[in-house]
C-alpha cells in the first residue's frame, strides 16, 4: 500500500521502531515490508519506498505499452542510523543498513534500475533491472549527493565522499571517492592512520 504519511502520524513497520523519527516533508511507501531499529533518526525530504510493483501510476504508458513487474522487497534499517536531509531509499529486492550509518544530505540508494537494453522505447516503460541487494556496513558515512548503485556492498566504518557515484564494493575502513568511485584511502590498523592506495587501474 502506498502512502504519504502526515506530521502526526506514523505508519506501522515490520518491527517496532522505538525512537523513530522522520521530519517532515516524508514519504513512506510499503512500511509492512520494512525493519527498522531504534533511534533512527531522518531529516526533512526523506522518502522510504519498499516498491512492490512496477511501474507506478504516473510511468505507465496511457495505452498499457509498458513492462509490469512485481517484487518482495524488504528494507532494513539498523540502530541509530541518522539522515541530515533528502535521503531516498528505494527497494525492489533488500537493502540492508547496518546500526550507526551516517548520511549526509541528498544521498540515493537503490537496488534497481530502469532498463534500458532498447534504445527507441522510453527508458520508463521498459521496467527494472536486477534487483541486486545492497548492504552499508556498520558505523559507514555517505557523504553529501552519494549514490550507491545496485548490488554494492560498503563495509564497515567505510567512508563515501561527497558527489560520489558507487557501483562497486567499498571494502571496511576504506575511502572511496569520485564518479565512478575508486578507493583512495585505508586506515591503517597497526599504524593507526589513514594510507593512500596507489592508483587503481
């Protein structure tokens, strides 16, 4: 079921939520399918969206000349994960978000994406790729405007710089940055220190 939820209400979720917070403008989209720990916290223009089927009302082709897709998506959320603002999570298959993630604002995260294998049909019509999940370890930072593409996995305490397009595995206490992002820093366990990684080819 597809739903706005207003300034006073919340919906029901697949776990209880204690603490949950989402500041408003918020859209919630299927929160039945959708785990979320305690404390999270989401800052204003968020949207959670576990899509159950493709395409929505306003992508249909007017004459039904469109992929129709179903999906058992399944969203979790950890522990004191926190949003600054405009974080979007969009669900066709899992995504996973481990406790004490940190986004910045505007970030993007799904586990889908519009087909597009013909290229004289709208791209909106041809329905969704994949879906690939997609996990971001514990305690990780999204930085400002990240996208994490689908089937990416971001280990712990990993870092995503701002403007970053991610469409492949950040290993845990690695930086990665650019678009497409490639990894640039490691923390060093013995030495205790951020180390830069050679150029990747």
């Amino acid at each position: 079921m597809s739903k706005w939820w207003g300034a006073k209400t919340l919906p029901e979720f697949a776990t209880p939520a204690l603490g949950f917070e989402m500041q408003t403008p918020r859209s919630i989209v299927n929160p039945g399918a959708m785990h979320i720990g305690s404390s999270v916290k989401l800052g204003p223009g968020s949207e959670l969206k576990a899509s159950v089927r493709y395409p929505g009302g306003w992508l249909r082709h007017p004459e039904g000349d469109h992929i129709s897709q179903t999906f058992e998506p399944r969203l979790v959320i950890g522990d004191r994960v926190t949003a600054t603002a405009s974080l979007q999570v969009v669900a066709f298959g899992e995504i996973v978000i481990e406790d004490d993630v940190m986004f910045a604002a505007n970030v993007f995260v799904t586990d889908g994406s519009h087909a597009s294998a013909v290229g004289d049909v709208p791209y909106k019509y041809q329905g969704i790729t994949g879906p690939e999940p997609v996990r971001i370890g514990r305690g990780a930072w999204i930085g400002q405007n990240a996208v994490i593409m689908p089937g990416v996995v971001i280990g712990e305490l990993a870092i995503v710089a701002a403007n970053s397009v991610v469409n492949r595995d950040v290993p845990a206490r690695t930086i990665a940055a650019g678009s497409p992002a490639r990894h640039v820093k490691r923390y060093d366990i013995v030495s205790q220190r951020w180390v830069r990684i050679e150029a990747e080819t």
